[in-house]
C-alpha cells in the first residue's frame, strides 16, 4: 500500500507542476501580446488582437505538425517497422504492457544504432508508434525491456504529444510575437498609436512599449526553459506509469543506469528530436549537448524518484559520481 500511495502522490505532484507551467507560459504570451498592443496602439482593442493574431498563426502552423510530425520524425530516425515473425519479444513485451495500460497496440519500429534508447510519437493512442534501437535490444533484459517499453506507453496513455504541441503552441507564439515586434521597431513602426493619445494614456502607453522591449528580448528565452521543465516534468509522469503498469521499479531503474552509463552516440537523434527519447540521447560528453536546456531529468534524480516508490534509500554518493554526467 505505502508503493501504491507513493505512486499516487508522484502522479498527482507530476500533473500540477505541468499544469502549473501552462499557466506560466499562457501568462506569459498574454502580457507580452498587450504590452506589445498597447505600447503600439496606445489602446486596449490592439492589444487583444496582437496577442490573437499571433495566436491563430502559431496554431495554424502547428497543424501540419500535429498530423505529420510522427512520420517524419521516424524517417529522419530511419526508423524501419517490424513485426512479430523479425522481433518476437519485443512485440510480445509491447502487446503485454499494451494490454495492462488498456492502449490499442501501437506500430512497432527498429532504428539500426547500438546506442540504446527508444521513443514513442503519435499523436494519440489510436495512431501510436514506439522506435526502439538494436542496442537497447542487445544490451537490455526483459525485465529491463519492460520498464523502457512502459515508459513510453506512459508517454502516449497520458498524451504527452499533445500536451508538447500545446506548450509548443504556447512558445511558438512568444516567439513569432517577439521577433515580429523587435524587428517593428527596428524598421522604425513605433509607437504610433501611443504618440497620438493625450495625457495619461500617453505616458502610459510610452512605458509600456519600454516594457514590450524587454520582454520581447526576455520572453522567447523564459518561454523555451518553461517548455524544457514541462518535457522533465512529463518525463517524471512517464516513469510512474511505467512502475504502475510493471509493478516493478526495479527494471526500469537498472534500464536507466545501463542506457546513462553507455557511452555510444545515437547518431540518428538531434536537437529537434532529442525530447521524444526514453533518456536524453544527446551525451554531456558531445560538442552538440547544452546541459541549460537539457529536455530530460538527471537520471540520478530519476532513479531516486523511484527510490522513493519502495522505500530503498537515495543512490550512495559512489553511484552518484558514477552516473553524474553520464546523461
């Protein structure tokens, strides 16, 4: 019982903190966009519809995203699909966590790289897809196996695509907001509306633009670490469903400390795709890694959360420095 409500109250912390940083984010754009308005209209009216015009766009150019964005991402992964007769246990393992997480099978994909990770894309359960490397394959047990392919059936039961297409949404709009009103002022637009206006609104009007400069400079960047602590936080979500659909932290706990102690580069991945994996594919020790806008936890603190589930004590400081930079 002490696991099951350890598990519950991880699930719960999870959820609110991912909610909470939507708000942030949605905060954020809404004071950007009348700040902007405002400052260069001098009126209310202007700042709601800056603030909605950069809404609808991000949105529209979200779409295409929304219904191709697992095809491509499995292209560029060159991701080749499989079936039960080429990888009779992983599919078996698939169908198994499938069936205890109530999700319809998803499309099971190999990508041909020794470096062992996994993703899942899709944009809901219904059109799911998990990618799996040949050395995760290799290099992992069933129970290991089991802990990884749960994971990312968290990420697709919980819809963790479309909560990241809509902080993406979010962020998208911060940032073509801000670009397009840096480069206004640039140019020279100003703040016309507020030079017409008489008295306090003018003034008003003046400090607002000033504002709009700063956030326009600060916003983007505010709005990019929010989305980062909204891929740790999903990232947490993920591994709690997975010991609640394996009833095993153990698994997935000795699957983490193999895959951050193994130093082969997954050369498939990138920075564009980097959040979609099990574990940060993208190693502290390559030039390509930026450990300020990492997508992933620390495995360290990973492995401690699940700690946490069955009452074993946090790693020991050996085992820290072992794991420390590593993912």
């Amino acid at each position: 019982m002490q696991t099951r409500s350890n598990f519950a109250a991880q699930q719960s912390i999870n959820k609110r903190n991912s909610i909470f940083l939507i708000g942030a984010v949605t905060l954020l754009l809404a004071a950007l966009g009348f700040t902007i308005g405002y400052g260069t209209t001098g009126a209310v009216e202007g700042a709601y519809g800056v603030t909605a015009g950069a809404i609808v766009l991000a949105m529209l150019l979200s779409v295409g995203s929304y219904f191709a964005g697992d095809k491509l991402v499995l292209g560029a992964s060159g991701a080749k699909e499989v079936t039960q007769q080429v990888a009779p246990q992983l599919m078996n393992v698939v169908q198994e966590i499938s069936l205890a997480a109530g999700t319809p099978m998803p499309k099971v994909y190999i990508i041909d790289d020794t470096a062992p990770n996994a993703f899942a894309t899709g944009r809901d359960p219904k059109h799911a897809s998990i990618a799996i490397t040949t050395g995760l394959l290799q290099k992992l047990d069933r129970e290991e196996l089991q802990g990884v392919i749960a994971h990312e059936l968290g990420h697709v039961r919980n819809f963790d695509i479309r909560f990241a297409l809509l902080v993406a949404v979010l962020v998208g709009s911060i940032a073509l907001l801000a670009d397009f009103f840096l480069r206004f002022t640039f140019w020279g637009g100003g703040r016309r509306g507020g030079r017409d206006r008489d008295g306090g609104g003018g003034g008003l009007a003046a400090i607002l633009f000033i504002v709009a400069i700063v956030l326009a400079v600060v916003a983007p960047i505010v709005a990019r670490l929010v989305q980062l602590a909204v891929s740790r936080q999903r990232e947490y979500l993920a591994d709690a469903t997975s010991v609640e659909l394996t009833r095993n932290p153990r698994g997935l706990e000795r699957a983490l400390a193999k895959i951050a102690g193994d130093r082969e580069v997954l050369e498939a991945a990138n920075r564009a795709t980097q959040h979609l994996y099990f574990t940060n594919p993208i190693k502290k020790f390559e030039e390509r890694s930026t450990s300020m806008f990492s997508t992933h936890p620390a495995i360290v603190d990973r492995i401690n959360r699940l700690r946490q589930l069955t009452g074993e004590p946090p790693l020991v400081a050996s085992d820290v420095r072992a794991l420390a930079g590593l993912d």
